[in-house]
C-alpha cells in the first residue's frame, strides 16, 4: 500500500490513482480547480480596481477630498483606505471615523470630530 504524499489517502481506496510524482488524482484535480478559481478570482479583482479607478477618475481633483472613506477599523476598510489612496490611485481620501492608534495614510486626512 501507498499512500499520497499530499492527503496520505492509501492507493487501495477505490477510484484513487498515484500518479509518478506520488500525488493521488483528487490532489491533482483539486490543484487544478483551485487554478482555475485563483484566475477567475484576480480576473474579478482587476476589473473591481478598474471600475473604482473609472469612477475615481470621474470625481478627482472637483473639491478638496475626492472619496469618502468609512472607516469601520477592521481590516476591509483600512484597505480600501489604502487602495483609495496614494498607493494605487492617488485619490485625496477623507476618512470617516477617528482612530486613535491608526497613523493617517499619506494624502488623506482624519474627520475627528
Ligand atoms: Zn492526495
């Protein structure tokens, strides 16, 4: 009996095959999948990033901020804060909330009211 170097399921379990690498056939047909999901997933991403840029760029530079950002402090928001920002748009943002441990991101400034 052998068993998968990935899983460890043996070869004597009905339908799996070891293939020369000692990988069974559901590890490789999940590795495949999981490619083809990881490349749907950044195709979706980079037309996300395009749609918000399309709509940055229809607002930027009409007043002093260009977006409004609310900040919840989990990690979603202080992306979107970042990526609204300097890093990939360069995007005046106006963050919505006061964070006392949060340093503002180069080009946004704090509503700390
Ligand atoms: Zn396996």
């Amino acid at each position: 009996m052998t068993r998968c170097k990935n899983c460890l399921i043996p070869d004597t379990v009905p339908g799996v095959t070891l293939a020369a690498d000692g990988v069974c056939n559901f590890c490789h047909q999940e590795a495949e999948q999981r490619e083809v999901v990881v490349a749907a997933e950044e195709t979706a991403r980079q037309e996300r990033e395009a749609d918000l840029e399309r709509t940055l760029a229809d607002c930027r530079g009409q007043a002093e901020y260009d977006c409004v950002v609310p900040l919840s402090g989990g990690k979603d928001s202080i992306y979107l804060l970042c990526t609204g920002s300097s890093r990939t748009t360069g995007s005046r943002c106006w963050r919505s909330r006061s964070m006392p441990t949060f340093h503002p991101w180069p080009g946004t400034a704090s509503a700390a009211r």
